[in-house]
C-alpha cells in the first residue's frame, strides 16, 4: 500500500482457500488475483491518497482507494 511517497507492507497476506479458480483450470492459487492482506492500523492516515500495489509475476497493477471510512 502507498500513500503519497510512504510505502506501507502488510502484516499478513493470504490467498483465497480454497481457490475456486484453480479448481475450475487446475491452475496454482499463487497465480490468481484474489487475496487478502492486513496492513498495520497505526500506520494509516486514513485523510491521504491511498493506493494498494498488487505485484504479480509478470505485472503490476495500482488501484486508488478512499480509506474515509476507517475514522
């Protein structure tokens, strides 16, 4: 997680288990984008511009997201 120039790593990230994607193409759970991670509350401003990074193995991808609500 970014917010403004502060990178924030989690404390915890897990995959969905099980995954129902690999049981549909017999694929590897660690090559889908469904996952969960826990960051650290005390480390939030929940008032700045936030964006979650998912790095994958052949791509990275950034989504903006609004942590209003955390207050």
């Amino acid at each position: 997680m970014k917010q403004v120039e502060k990178i924030i790593k989690p404390v915890n990230t897990d995959y969905e288990d099980p995954c129902e994607l690999c049981k549909l193409d017999g694929g590897n759970r660690y090559d889908h984008d469904f996952v969960i991670s826990s960051f650290p509350y005390k480390n939030l401003d929940p008032n700045a511009k936030t964006t979650i990074i998912v790095k994958g193995p052949f791509r990275e991808r950034e989504y903006n997201i609004d942590l209003y609500w955390i207050k």
